[in-house]
C-alpha cells in the first residue's frame, strides 16, 4: 500500500484528462501528468542529491509543480513539505528548521521571503520554479533538461508506515506541530473518500483552496485521481473566474470555506450560472452558518457540510445534500472504514445525544507529529484513536454533530457553554457579517462570553441589539457580556478563526 495514486491511475487511462493548469491552460493527460512526477522525482534524485527519508519543502501558490511534487514524494521516499505563501520568513523559519529540510523550490512571487530565508536558513538549497530571487539560484526546468536519458525510472518501494508529506497546523494556538502522512494514511483518504461520496471518473473539480493545505490535495484532488476524474486548478481563489470555470468545465463536485461559498454568491454573474452537471457543493474549514445554507437552498444550490482535519486524512464524514437539508447542523456519518466515538473527561463512551470529545480510528489517520512524541501520545492514544478536540454530539440515526472545540468551551457558573451556539445565531443578525464568540474571567461567574463582531458594510448594531437578539433564544448565561467590534478575525489560510489572538486583543 502506497500513495503514489496518480501512478496507479496512469497504467489503466493513461490518455483520459487529467489535470487543467487555468494560469498556462495546460491540459494533462494521466500518462503526462505521470511523467511530470517522474521528472521531478529524478531532479531530487539526481539533481539534488536528495534520498529515501530526506525533507524537501516548496513555497509557491497553487501550479502544476505542487502536483508534480505530491506524486514524487510518493514515488520516492523523500518526504514532501508544503509551507504557506501567508507566513512570514520569521514564521517559516520554524517549520524548515524543524523538519530538518535540505531543498526548498519556490515561485517568483516569493522572491522576498526566501531572500529573508537565504539569511535565516543557510544550508537550505533554493531551486526556482520559475525566475529566480537570486541568480546562483537553480532553475528547475534546466535541472529537468539537464538530466541524462534513462531507460526507466524505479520508483522507491515504500511501506504503508513511510512518511509521505508533513503539514505543519496551521497553529491556532500556538507554535505549529509538523503532522506525519503515512502513504497508507494518502491511499486511504482516496479510497474511502470515493467508496463513501460516491465519486467516479466522470466527476470535475475546481480547486482554488491552497495546495500547502492538507485540503487541497486531499479532499478532491487526490480521490479523483484514483476513480479517474478530472482537476482544473486555479491559481488563487478569484471569484469571478471560479463563476466561469464551474460552468465551462462543468464541474460536479466542489470545496470551498463559507467565506469563499458567501463570496461565490455575492459575485455578479452567478445567480445566472448554468451549472446543470453540479453534484454538490461541500463546505469545511469553519461551521458553515444556517444562513448562508438556506440562501444556496433558495438557488436549488446542492451545499452541504463536510468536516476534516490534517491529523485525519482529511475527509472524515459524509452525507447526502438531502439529509443535510433535513439536519443543517449534521456533518453526516463516519466514512467506510472511519471509527467514530464520543467520550468524556475520563475517556468513557457517551450515550446518544450526549456531548463529548470526538475520536477517531481508521486506517486515514496520521502517524503523529514529527519529531514530538509527547504531542503525538496526546493526540493519538494507545488504541490508535485519534482525539480531535471537537466538542461533538451523535443522534440516534448515526449522525454527529460538531458543538465546538474542547479549548473553545467555557464553563459560566458551572454550565458548560459553547461558543459555536452562539455564533451561529448571532450571524443570523442582519448587521453581523462575522463573529467569533470567547471565554473570559469573571470574578462571580468563573468565566462568561466576550464577542467579536465583524459588521456588514454600512450596518450598526449597538452592545444592546446584539444581546437583544440573543436573549429568549439563548439561556441568559451564554449571552456575551462584551461586544467588541473588529475590522476582520484572525483567521488561518483555511478559513479558522486564530482564538488566541483575539484573546491578545482583550483588554488587561
């Protein structure tokens, strides 16, 4: 078992479409998308000196080279490391020297970070994907051209428990952790995202999430390269392209985060989009709010909930566009082959519609956090579950429901409270355009609600409308009793809200 999925895919279609690069227009077939990997798994051969269990990292919005360096990984043994274009030098600083990397291949548009890394990180060797930031720099495309002609590449044996890729989290709340993707923890997201979402061959995508996100690669790409299908690839979200290339390509199936999805609505030209092959449209990285589902309801839009995360392949949950519809607050059941189970503090099993910690088990699950076994005991126990943090609830037909996160949740007058509930009926007010909703110390209570408001364009809502809105809807206890007004929410490249900086913000 191993991840090399678009390996696999090339030997039984190799002339079926693969892959559409929007920024060159660059179509693939699977046999030359297949041969864009082996090219860039012999240039870290060959080139780069780089061998089995080695770390090369690349910093570049989405391109055909994220791709290339996905499939080398799996066919190597090197050890992938996407960094995020939002970050810093001072912040990829961290990653880089904690994954012990050796090469970094970057874009143009980068130029300034990896001039501030050259200074940081000396050791590392900088390959240019396109224009160099410096000219001793090395061109991938003359490394490629430069390579001696071969018979055959042979591709790296590699066991199910070899480290495909590391993602570092995106660090909501502290210092990123590298996670570990065994190539049978690749596979198994693929394969049982497929079997559970009922993908195939005839399925598009769009992606426009950034690839140095578990999600880009993982939850639509990767499994659409096992059934078959095809991927179009933006270079960066733009609204008004994404509007024209759903329809002109006519893709089925769809990730985006709610800002993208209330984005995707706001954009002239989409109401009147003819998108008639859409199968659904799936929304993760943040609670999708009750309002905007209902809007895309109204458009006869297929929107439903999805939920994942980097330590879990990431595809954990599925469900119909109907039974959302039927429960907006459901992320469905556990994919074949996932184990799902609610506990306490004490680690013991919850009844129905009892709320607790969600764990998972399954063969899509990571191999810990590099390098920190002590993180690695803690997220992952003995029995292999995995415990994710999020506060969850399961009904009597299978379903589970996402209430919040463990670290989210405070307690007021010895009453667990959930932050999410509270956000979910404030975005139903008509001058909030985004809200996040946090514990703070109270001398007679222990801790009560501090909000976060983001106000639409033009709107106004004073301390006092917004507790009135929440008030005979909420227990009295649960409503905020601060109202702090922001320009925007921290939040990361995936759409989740950074809790500990707006804590940073709160008055001493």
């Amino acid at each position: 078992m191993h991840g090399d999925i678009l390996g696999e895919r090339a030997r039984l279609t190799p002339e079926r479409e693969a892959l559409l690069e929007l920024a060159s227009g660059t179509r693939l077939s699977y046999a030359a998308a297949d041969a864009r990997a082996t090219t860039m798994a012999r240039v870290w051969r060959e080139a780069l000196g780089l061998a089995r269990g080695d770390r090369v990292g690349i910093l570049a919005a989405n391109r055909l080279e994220h791709v290339d360096a996905y499939f080398a990984a799996a066919r190597t043994g090197i050890i992938l490391v996407p960094l995020s274009t939002r970050l810093t030098a001072s912040e990829l600083a961290h990653p880089i020297a904690d994954s012990g990397m050796r090469a970094l291949l970057y874009d143009g548009a980068c130029a300034a970070t990896v001039a501030e890394l050259r200074e940081r990180c000396g050791e590392l060797r900088l390959v240019a994907l396109d224009e160099p930031e410096r000219r001793g720099d090395a061109r991938l495309a003359e490394l490629a051209r430069a390579l001696p002609a071969q018979p055959a590449f042979t591709r790296e044996r590699c066991g199910p428990e070899a480290i495909h890729s590391l993602i570092y989290t995106s660090g909501t709340t502290g210092k990123p952790k590298g996670v570990m993707l065994p190539h049978r923890m690749i596979l198994a997201n693929a394969w049982g995202t497929v079997a559970s979402w009922g993908l195939s061959e005839a399925d598009v995508t769009a992606v426009f999430t950034p690839f140095y996100h578990a999600a880009g690669m993982a939850v639509l790409l990767s499994p659409l390269f096992l059934a078959g299908g095809r991927v179009v690839i933006h270079r960066e979200f733009d609204a008004a392209e994404v509007v024209r290339v759903l329809a002109e390509e006519g893709c089925s199936v769809v990730l985006g985060v709610p800002t993208i999805f209330r984005l995707l609505l706001e954009t002239p030209g989409f109401e009147r989009a003819r998108l008639p092959r859409l199968r659904f449209l799936i929304s993760g990285g943040a609670p999708l709010p009750g309002e905007l589902a209902e809007a895309y309801r109204r458009r006869d839009l297929p929107l439903k909930q999805g939920f994942g995360m980097t330590e879990a392949g990431v595809n954990c949950f599925a469900q119909t566009v109907e039974e959302f519809r039927r429960k907006p607050a459901s992320i469905g059941r556990p994919l074949m082959w996932t184990e799902a189970r609610i506990i306490d503090g004490e680690g013991r099993e919850l009844g129905l519609e009892a709320v607790g910690e969600l764990c998972l088990r399954g063969p899509h699950v990571c191999a810990g956090y590099w390098r920190d076994p002590a993180a690695s005991a803690e997220a992952i126990d003995a029995e292999g579950w995995l415990h994710t943090g999020d506060l969850a609830r399961r009904d009597g037909e299978g379903c589970y429901a996402i209430v919040g996160r463990r670290k989210d949740m405070f307690i007021s007058g010895g009453v667990n409270v959930y932050p999410a509930e509270i956000e979910a009926l404030l975005l139903e007010h008509p001058a909030v355009a985004d809200c996040a909703v946090v514990g703070v110390p109270h001398e007679s209570w222990g801790e009560v609600g501090a909000a976060f408001v983001v106000l639409a364009p033009g709107a106004a809502a004073d301390d006092a409308a917004l507790a009135a809105h929440l008030e005979g809807r909420l227990a009295r206890f649960k409503v905020p009793r601060r109202f702090h007004r922001v320009e925007a929410l921290p939040r990361t490249a995936y759409g989740k809200v950074q809790k500990h900086r707006l804590r940073e913000l709160l008055p001493a």
